[in-house]
C-alpha cells in the first residue's frame, strides 16, 4: 500500500503538528487535531496552566549555603542569584522565564534553556528555547547533545551547556506531554468548543419549523428559493424591530422550544472541563468551576493543590537546577530551593498565625519574623522563648 493511502486511511500519526493539520489528520475519537496550540484554546487548560506556572514562578527561588550546624541561609553573593531571583536574561525577568519555562513542560512535556557563561565560568544568562526548534540526540556514552534550529541555522550545544526541564518520561531522556498523553480528553473538549460556537453562531437553538398541507409542495425551484431567500433576509437583516413574513402555499409555522440544556451538553462540558482540571491535578474551584464548592472544601481543596499538585513541580524544578546550574563542588556547598512560604503571602492571617506558632515553640525570633516581613530588626529581637511547661522528658517538677 503506498504511504498516501495510509495516511488517508490514518494509519500513520505524524509527529509534525504542521504536516499533520496539512494532511487532514485528526488523532483522536473526537475527530479534532490536538497540540499544545490548539489545546490552550480550551479554557480549562489555559487556566491549569497558568495557575502552575505563575504560582511556581512566583514563589522565591535562591542558592542556599549549607551550614555547619545543618541550617541553610540564602546566598546573595552567588553568581547564580540574580539570574534565579532579578534577571534571567538581557530580555525576561526572572518570573517572565521561569513562568515560560515551566508552561513550557506543562505542555509539551520538555523545557530548554541555553547557559550563558562569563570568562570565569559563571552562568550570567538563561536562555529560553521553544521545544519546537530543538532536537535532543542520545550519544553512545548515555549523556545528550541538544540541536537548536533557528533562522541563522543550527547550533549544537552539549549536555552542559542546556538546562532541561521533563515531565514523566518513558526512556528517561526526553518528557512525555500532558496534551499528548491525554488527548482523547483534549479533543473532546475542543469539539465540545466547536459545536457550542456553532451553536450559538446559528441562534443558539431551532426557532420553529414550517409545515405545509399534506399533499402540497412548491410548484417550482423559483418559488423554493423566493422562500428560502426571504427567511434569510428577515433574519440576517440588522435593526431590532418586528419582522414579518407572509406565509404562501398554505405553510404553517411552529416553534420548537428544544433547548441546549435538554441535551444535557451543558452538563457534559462541565465534566469534561473538569477531567482537564484531573490531568494536571488542580482542584476545579481553583480555576472557576465552582457548582460543588462550599467555604469548607475549598479550603481543604486549596491545601490539596498545594500538597499534590506545586510541590511536586517544585521538586522537579530544584532537582533539574541543582543538577544543571551548580557543579559537583557546588552541590556540596549549596542547594537551589524555593521558599513555599510566599504561598502565604496572600493569606495574611494564615501567615501571621504560622509566625505565632514559631515564636511560641522558640523555633522564631522577633527579628526572624521581621525580615520575612521585610521589615528591619529590633533591638532584643533575637531572644528565642519556647513554652514554659516544656521540658526534657523524663524530668520531675520541682
């Protein structure tokens, strides 16, 4: 069989979003072509998306130095700090880049960055690299070799030189997508889309039918379009006054009072909408789709978006950094981290109730809130106090 016949017969699935919305390709039931383009059409995954990647990017990222008493205090004079904290490159700023970066892998399941060094061997710049212009080799020894395609050509950069951000991968080289892997739910949703736009394109629902004497028909073509030409004019026509039509050939009309809800579509997009929010693991409150929350769930539910949803990309990010942005010296010395506790810096209660119970337990001092208040020390801010029925166990009151 020639290779054309297959591909109309859709035995093959081309890799090429281009060549295969060229061919007429659709790769799922749905019958819709589904990438990470169209697939941020859907307003679910748009939001999903953008809910990970802006509360990731802005949380505070920064080089810790690992002291000897096992704490860990951040590093204001590595290099690496302002391109983690300010600047990331001479155009995006740090939230701008990690904001791209980790949408990036949130669609495609990959996300490149090219390391700019200085003569010292200092990263000065990260710089972001479409997955669509970069080809990822396997060499014979296990490491990469990274090909960035550009309008000036192509670059080939070693597995040093890239910083390489993967979803959950099947051969541990290369990320596996989320649009990709769920893209049955994906095209459902995009004819969903389709059809509801159409829908309402042709007046949301069916105004009537018209209905003609038994027996009776239009005596010629003439006469069919002279009708058919006058139910367009009256309903295309602009203008919100009344409009009439005279009804020949003894036609009646009827209306038809079937409405979108009787299909039960409404409630059909709702869940679908809400297997999307499922596929990156967000609770449905937290991008708008509120029918089942209550002031106790949502709460509990924002606690499980946190806990099974942005830590683990948090996680990810760190690994992926420390392992391409530090060298093996540095690793021993220091550890790129974020700081969770901006997820609070919206809850002003939740924080200032997390801040009580440290200094009650002695783990805080006054000083030690203040800056993460940026608000300068006090005077007597560093006594730690801890609860006066605490004591060694095993210890008899006096």
């Amino acid at each position: 069989m020639k290779w054309l016949d297959r591909f109309r017969e859709k035995r093959t699935r081309s890799n090429d979003p281009y060549l295969a919305e060229f061919l007429g390709l659709r790769d799922n039931a749905a019958g819709q072509f589904v990438s990470e383009d169209t697939a941020t059409g859907i307003p679910a995954v748009h939001a999903c998306v953008q809910l990970i990647a802006e509360s990731v990017a802005s949380l505070p990222l920064a080089p810790y130095r690992r002291q000897r008493d096992g704490s860990k205090l951040v590093d204001t004079s590595h290099p690496i700090y302002d391109v983690l904290h300010h600047q990331a490159n001479e155009v995006q700023t740090a939230f701008e880049f990690r904001e791209q970066f980790v949408a990036s892998c949130l669609l495609t399941g990959n996300a490149y960055a090219v390391k700019v060094v200085d003569g010292r061997g200092n990263i000065v710049e990260l710089r972001p690299v479409p997955p669509g212009q970069m080809a990822v080799e396997k060499l014979p020894n296990g490491r990469l070799r990274y090909k960035v395609s550009s309008e000036s050509g192509t670059r080939v950069h070693v597995q040093d030189e890239i910083l390489h951000l993967r979803y959950r991968s099947k051969d541990g080289y290369l990320g596996l997508s989320p649009i990709t892997i769920a893209r049955e739910t994906i095209g459902l949703a995009q004819a969903q889309q389709t059809h509801e736009s159409a829908f309402f394109r042709n007046g949301a629902r069916f105004i009537g039918a018209f209905k003609m004497p038994t027996g009776s028909s239009f005596k010629d073509q003439d006469a069919l379009n002279r009708f058919r030409d006058s139910i367009r004019d009256a309903h295309a026509s602009p203008g919100n006054h009344w409009k009439f039509l005279v009804l020949e050939n003894g036609l009646d009309f009827t209306a038809l009072n079937m409405s979108h809800a009787d299909a039960q579509f409404v409630e059909s997009r709702k869940l679908t909408l809400e297997d999307v929010a499922r596929i990156y693991r967000v609770p449905p409150p937290a991008i708008g789709i509120l029918d089942k929350a209550t002031y106790s769930n949502i709460t509990e539910q924002s606690r499980h978006l946190v806990i099974h949803c942005l830590r683990p990309w948090l996680v990810r990010i760190e690994q992926a950094m420390n392992a391409a942005l530090l060298s093996e010296d540095g690793r021993r010395t220091h550890a790129i981290e974020h700081n969770a506790e901006g997820l609070l810096r919206g809850d002003t209660k939740a924080r200032y109730e997390a801040y009580r119970i440290g200094r009650e337990w002695g783990w805080l001092s006054a000083n030690d809130v203040r800056s993460l208040e940026n608000m300068s020390s006090i005077e007597g801010g560093n006594t730690y106090s801890k609860p006066m029925n605490s004591e060694p166990l095993g210890r008899s009151a006096a």
